[in-house]
C-alpha cells in the first residue's frame, strides 16, 4: 500500500497499521475468512472477462476495504474503475472528515454486492465522537483492463454522497437552530424523519438570523452551492436559535407514520384559511423532497379546477343533469371512464365528481371556447404557476396552455399538467375557502419576503357548489371508504394517474376535514382511494 501500512492476518481479522498517517490501529473484519493478503485478482497479468468470480469479489472487496481503513486513499482509489473519482473522498475521509480511527466489517457478498458496516471516531480540534453507519459496493470487471475493481460510486464511502459533494469535519457553517411548531412544539429529525432535509435547508438560509451559535459537524457538503449542507454528525452543540415553523407536531407525526404504508408516498397539510403548511412527509424520509418539488400528472384530483371553471362559465350547476356516456372521441384521442362505466342521462354533475367521470367533463371541452381556459383557472384563482415563496424549495405546479386532445387529457389531470402533493393540497385549501392563500413553512415575518397572490377568488356560490361536490365524493362517491374514519365538515376528490412505461396507476387523493386540507400521491399505488386515501385520511384525523 502507498502508505506504508503494514498488514497482518490474526484469526481472520486484519490488523492495519498505517505508518504514513498515523492513524493507529484499524480492523478489518472479513465476511470470508479470506486468504490473509490484500492483492486482489485484479493484479494477474491474465486479461479476463465476464463477470467476476466469487473469488475475486471477496479479494478486491477485501483489498478495498483494507486500503480505505488503513488511510490508503490512493491504494483504495487503484482498486476502483475510477481512480481519479475516487481518490479525493477516499483521502478526505481523514483529511477532511477527520476520521481517526475506522473499523470496517464487510457482510457476505450478495452476488457481486459487498455490504459493510463503518465504526468510525471523528476528531476535531479536542472533539471526539463516534460515527457509525452501513453502505455496499459493487465489484465489476474493468472494461479495458479486465481486472476485478470497485465500482467507483460516492455512496460507497458514505451512502447520502452524492456525485460532486465531498465529507467535512468542522466549525459549521452556520448557527444551529431548535426548529418548533406553531404550537412551540420542538421538531427535529430523530422524531421526524421527512423534516430532515427541510430542517437543513432552513438552518442554511434562516440560521444566522435566530441567534444561535455555530457548533462543530461532520458534513455532507454537495457540489451545488443552492443545495444545504446534511449534517451526519455533532461533536459539540452550537447554541441553537429557535426558529419558529407552520408545521404541526401532531399532524406531521401521522403524517411520518402515515407514509411509511407504502413505498413512494407523499403527503402535504395545509390549513385552508391561512395557507400554513401544517405537515410535509416522504418515503423514503431523506433526499429529494418530493411532497413540494415532484412534478407529474395529478390524475382527477386536478377535476376541482376543471369543475370550478366550468361552474364559473356556468357551463354547469352541481345538481345539474350532466352527461357521462361511457366513452367519448375528442379531435382523435378516445377518452373513457375506469372499467368503462356510464351514468344515466339524468345524473346530476355532482355524481359525475364524485364517481369520477372523465367523459362528463371532456365533452364540455368545446363549450368553453377556450383552450386557455383551464390554464387560467389554475393561474388566476389557484395560484398555479405562481412564483410560491414558501420559506424552501418548491416546484408551484403547472398547467400549460395546449390545443386539441393534448388539452383535453388536463381537463382530467393527465397530459402535460405537472404537479405534487404541495400543489393539490393547495387547491383543495382554495377551494375549501375561494381564495388562494400561498403555502408557507415560516411566518412571511420571519423575512418579509413577497407572497404569490391570486388574481381573484371564487364567488360564494361557486365555492359553495365545490365543496358540496366534494362533500358528496367524502360521504358516498369514490372517497366514502377512505374518508370514513375523519370527522368533521369533510370533503374529498381521488385520482389516478396513468404514466408511460408503469404498470400500474399513482394513486392520487386529496380531502378537507373543517379547517385543514391534505393531498398525497403514492408511485404506483393504484386507484386514489386504495393508498393515498388511507395516507391523507391519517393526517386529516390527526389535525381534526
């Protein structure tokens, strides 16, 4: 090895002694037994091909892993098919994560993937703590060598790393914060997982301004400067600032609860009357923020902007006959209904919502005289597309301006229209009241930044008529299973979402329950009321 490191087999256990760091001592534990030296396959002068053996799995993990724990960053980086790529984390891991001591245990390989467990003591200017956590790699053949390598990947060394971000070890950057809810309620991402990064994006933009005081981490700092830094570890606590949130602790913890049911979930809570978001969850908890940044197709959920234009227009009344044929032909795209269902001539346009007719609402198309129509519902009284500033990062939704039988596709929430649970959730809550109030995580006070305001509200009958139709698709439409645990004034709308290349439907939902509303899409989860429902049911129960 480059360092020096001297190695010694004792009972199956490496023993590592790295001479050019100074480190100390590290173990390496080996799923194996293995052979008791770190030359790997790959440094026979034998070009092969094909996948690696089991043998050489097991040496060139062992090699790797050795390497790494010895503080053999460029050993570690050779035994990788991109040894440029791979070098610098590799030896910042003591350098710049100021990781002392490292005791890595491979688990048995799964076909040609290594598990492995990290036992780590960070050091920082007379701060000691111990890290721990598990990853995996993957050993492949080299393309050009034929050697048996590590399959150069950042999450090898820490598995929230992502391509460019690099580990660090030091003062933060910015001040702690105690992040409550509006009930004072301290929120952190032990007891809510789905906060964590909304937490780290807070602290990186409101953190300097509570208060506090920075502490010494161990961090994930990514490659884009937007993006916050992911504490992994506190040697020493900063004095926190307390940070005041819309959040509520008692619906965000359904809400956590309420998503680990189902692989691909999110959920969003908004309080109608103020627009204060009362809840955010996703799963998985950590990475991407789906609830507010995803963006796909709706499904019927998006059918309360649909309905609240065509009762502006006075195209239709809630009790007025509507028809609802079993399928319909718009400029070349056959729409039908699920299973091909159909409503008698004489069924009112509140059962059409509430059972969900994709054709009743396609054949009013051409009675509305504009293909713009739907875009500007969503723009002007739900403040779709707006510019939200929400206190984080937020995709506002999107309803494009199309022609034909691409516009026909959003008048039922498929096509080009784009949105999350955030932005449904945010529908449901102007439609509850007729005006839109912008989502927000924190107080606008807190930095008074400019709020997105609609252009105009419903009229009372209009919003009236909505919720009515959704009141219905609660009590006996589409919703009635899922909605049946929630109490109070309660209304709803489900939806599911076709997506090219996926077998199955996202199951979308959305429902109101007296002064809170809730939207939640689940990836492949079917018919609305079958996953999402039960999900935003949960919330609504717990913030009722």
């Amino acid at each position: 090895m480059r360092s020096g490191a001297k190695v010694a087999v004792v009972g199956g256990v490496f023993v590592l002694v790295a001479g050019g760091l100074g480190y100390g001592a590290y173990e390496v534990v080996l799923g194996g037994g293995g052979s008791g030296g770190t030359e790997t396959a790959s440094a026979s002068s034998e070009v092969r091909t094909g996948p690696p053996d089991k043998k050489e799995i097991e040496e060139t993990a062992k090699g790797f892993l050795a390497a790494w724990a010895s503080g053999d960053g460029p050993g570690a980086a050779l035994l990788t098919n991109n040894e440029s790529g791979a070098e610098p984390l590799l030896t910042g891991f003591a350098e710049e994560a100021h990781v002392t001591k490292a005791v890595i245990t491979p688990g048995p390989a799964v076909g040609a993937k290594v598990p492995y467990t990290v036992k780590a003591t960070v050091s920082y200017e007379g701060k000691t703590k111990p890290w721990s956590y598990s990853s995996e790699l993957t050993v492949v053949r080299g393309l050009t060598t034929g050697k048996a390598l590590v399959d150069w990947q950042p999450t090898v060394v820490h598995p929230q790393l992502t391509e460019g971000a690099s580990l660090k070890t030091g003062e933060s950057s910015t001040a702690a914060i105690e992040a409550v809810d509006h009930n004072g309620k301290v929120l952190d991402k032990e007891t809510y997982p789905s906060l964590g990064p909304i937490l780290d994006t807070l602290r990186e933009k409101y953190g300097d301004s509570t208060g506090g005081s920075p502490g010494i981490e161990t961090w994930i700092e990514p490659a884009d400067e937007q993006l916050p830094n992911t504490t992994l570890l506190t040697l020493a606590k900063g004095r926190p600032g307390k940070l005041q949130t819309t959040l509520d602790a008692g619906a965000q913890a359904a809400a956590e609860q309420a998503v680990k049911q189902f692989s691909g979930a999110s959920v969003v809570a908004v309080k109608p009357s103020t627009g204060a978001i009362r809840a955010v969850a996703n799963n998985p908890a950590t990475g991407f923020n789906a609830a507010m940044q995803g963006r796909q197709a709706p499904g019927s959920t998006l059918k309360i902007v649909t309905a609240a234009m065509l009762l502006e227009k006075g195209l239709v009344t809630a009790g007025g006959a509507t028809e609802c044929p079993k399928d319909v032909l718009y400029e070349g795209r056959t729409f039908h209904n699920l299973d091909y269902f159909e409503l008698p001539s004489s069924s009112s346009f509140t059962t059409s919502f509430a059972r969900s007719c994709n054709t009743a609402f396609i054949k009013l198309i051409d009675d509305t005289e504009d293909d713009a129509a739907l875009p500007k519902e969503a723009r002007d009284v739900f403040g779709i597309g707006l510019d939200w500033k929400t206190g984080i990062t937020s995709f506002d939704g999107k309803v494009p301006e199309e022609a034909g039988g691409e516009a026909a596709a959003q008048y039922i929430g498929q096509g080009t229209v784009q949105m999350n649970a955030l932005n449904i959730a945010s529908i449901t809550a102007t439609a509850r009241t007729g005006t839109f109030h912008q989502p927000v995580i924190v107080p606008q006070s807190l930095d008074d930044r400019q709020l997105a305001t609609a252009s105009r509200s419903l009229s009372g009958n209009v919003t009236q008529q909505l919720n009515d139709m959704m009141r219905a698709t609660a009590s006996w439409g589409t919703g009635k299973a899922a909605m049946a645990s929630v109490n109070g004034d309660k209304g709803a709308k489900t939806g599911s979402a076709e997506v090219d290349g996926q077998g199955t439907s996202n199951s979308w939902f959305t429902g109101f329950s007296d002064d809170l509303a809730a939207a939640a899409v689940v990836q492949s989860g079917g018919h609305g009321g079958d996953a999402a429902g039960p999900v935003v049911a949960a919330v609504l129960r717990a913030g009722s």
